[in-house]
C-alpha cells in the first residue's frame, strides 16, 4: 500500500522564484486575496445530485463586505481569463462561493455566470505553497496542456480543469461499449510515464480527470492532472508513479488485458519523446527555472536521500544518490530523458 504524508508541509515562495513568476507574468496584484475569503460568517454543505456529501460547503459573508468581494473575485476572473480586460465583468455574475475542508490546500471554489447565457465557469483560490506552484508550472512546460493560474503575494488563483474525475469514470464510463478499453489502457500507461518523469506524485484516480473527445472514427481520452499538491515532495519513488496506486488498479489491469510489454514499451518511449520536445522548445524557460528550483528547499534531507537512492537503483544511475536537493533530481530527471533523445 502506498503511503503519503498526512498533512503535507506548505513551504513558502523564496525571492528567486517569485522573480521567476514575475519574469512570466505569473504574479499579478490581485483585488482579492486567500485570507479575506476566510472572513465567512455562515456555510452550508453542498451535495451532489445523488444527495451524496461533497466535502464542499457554501460560505455566506456579511453584506458589508459582499459587494466589494463579489467586484473583486470578477476581476480576478477578467484577469485569469482575458487578459484583465473588465468590458465583460458587468456581465458576470459570482453565483457562488465553496469552500473544501478537505485535504492540503483548503480551496475556494468560485463559480461565476455569464447572465447573457447562463453559462457558468469556475476558478479557485488557495494558499500559495511553493511545490504546487513548481507542479503548475512543469505542467505547463511538459504536459501537452497550457495551464493558467496567477500568484499575489500568499494567494493562489487557478483555472478550473474540466473533465470527469478518474473515479466516477471508472463507476459510470469505464464499461460504456462505446469506449475502446486499448485507447483507455494506452492514454493512462502515457500518463504514468509522464508524471514519473517529472516527478509529480499522489495521482490517485480522484486527482486526475479524463478529457473524452469524440472523433471521427472513435472516442479519443487524455489524462489530466487536477492536484499539484506533491510535485516532488515525498521519499518514495512508487509515489510518482499512479499505476502503484490501489485506486487505479483498474487502469493498471487494462493495460495487462490489452497491450503487450513492447507495445507499453513503444508508449512509454513516445511520451518520452515529446517531453524531450517540449523541453527543447521551452529550454530558456526551463533553464530559469532550473536556476530557481536547484537551490529551493521544497522538501525534507530524508526523503531527499530516499528519493535519490531510490531512482539511482531503479535508473542504475549513481548521479541521483549524490543529490542533495530536489531540484538536483529533477534536473537528472530530465537530462537522462534529453540525453536518450540525441542518441
């Protein structure tokens, strides 16, 4: 069974990497930030349509202070979305409020309407903590997905990233005749292979979501992360690799039924490839970042060394036991991965 740390330490953003965020226009002023939305007065619990518990509740806040939230949380969104241009706020509407109580980052969930159509969106804010922020960002360089988000100072703000949540596809898509199980069990081996490369860990099957797109001939799936909470924290290398995990099981023994080693083989390799790609066409931006991270304390010595030791036996590559950072072991990460592309 796997094991990860109960509470997950926050640990805060050194002046190097918010130089970093600013360079890329990461930090932004923002009207609204993470502390004031915990001023709520009143909640109540959110169900689903099956009057099943969220962990969800809606806040309530005194009058006083709603008008300027509600002005303020639409900006937010104008911001993270278009650019800061405000000619479409007095069009939205902040619908709701939520708050989870449940696991490391204690969000709020935002939800806003657009009153001309009724559509709605959602957007999230949460306590800044260094390691996510480094998970958002190599999402957003090696995963084939453009990620928004924006930092002030100790808040968070981050897009809302749409799809059915890895354990409800599983209860009500997985067994649909309609969805080809080979192109499931191939979408999550590529998954695996690029969170283990970047070291992105705890993606049980309610931390990632399935992108289903019909196409012409079939139904296409991608796999996407929604938790960046343990990009490379924790000790143990099985950690960072979601076929270990009892709740995907099920992924792991599609990909027993359907596909053979060299077939998982061919896969594996193929994300490798355009993660060495990605790495090459962003390899300025990787390279400050590199800079940042080399020397940021995101973690603790033990799991640092166990990590190292760890991948320098799976690897046989003794470069990862000397690391003293998890940074140094990022950067092998990706050096071994850029190295086997030139060969």
């Amino acid at each position: 069974m796997q094991y990860i740390s109960r509470k997950k330490t926050f640990f805060p953003l050194n002046p190097a990497f918010r130089g970093y965020l600013k360079l890329y226009e990461r930090e932004i002023r923002l009207p609204i930030s993470y502390e004031e939305l915990r001023y709520y007065d009143s909640s109540i619990p959110v169900y689903d349509k099956d009057g099943k518990d969220t962990l969800w509740e809606s806040v309530f806040y005194p009058d006083s202070m709603y008008g300027q939230l509600k002005a303020g949380l639409k900006r937010i969104y104008s911001i993270l979305k278009a650019g800061g241009d405000q000619a479409a706020e007095e069009h939205l509407q902040v619908e709701r409020i939520d708050y989870c109580t449940f696991g490391n980052s204690h969000p709020f969930r935002i939800r806003i309407v657009n009153t001309y159509n009724e559509v709605y969106d959602y957007f999230y804010i949460k306590t800044a903590d260094a390691s996510r922020i480094y998970g958002l960002e190599l999402e957003h360089i090696l995963s084939p997905y453009w990620m928004s988000y924006i930092v002030d100072g100790n808040t968070l703000v981050e897009e809302h990233i749409a799809g059915v949540p890895g354990d409800q596809f599983i209860d009500q898509y997985l067994q649909r005749p309609e969805f080809n199980p080979k192109r499931i069990a191939k979408e999550f081996v590529k998954f695996n292979e690029r969170c283990f490369v970047r070291l992105l860990g705890d993606m049980r099957s309610y931390n990632f979501v399935f992108d289903i797109t019909p196409d012409f001939d079939d139904v296409q799936f991608r796999i996407r992360a929604i938790d960046f909470d343990q990009q490379f924290y924790e000790g143990k290398r099985t950690l960072y690799m979601p076929q270990y995990f009892k709740e995907n099981r099920i992924f792991v023994e599609l990909a027993i039924k359907h596909l053979n080693a060299e077939v998982v083989k061919q896969y594996q390799q193929e994300e490798r490839s355009l993660i060495a790609r990605r790495i090459k066409a962003h390899r300025h931006r990787i390279k400050d970042l590199r800079d940042v991270i080399m020397t940021d304390r995101v973690s603790f010595p033990e799991k640092i060394t166990q990590l190292g030791e760890e991948l320098a036996q799976y690897y046989d590559d003794a470069v990862f036991g000397r690391c003293k950072t998890m940074g140094e072991i990022i950067e092998r990460s990706l050096k071994r991965l850029l190295v086997k592309s030139m060969k």
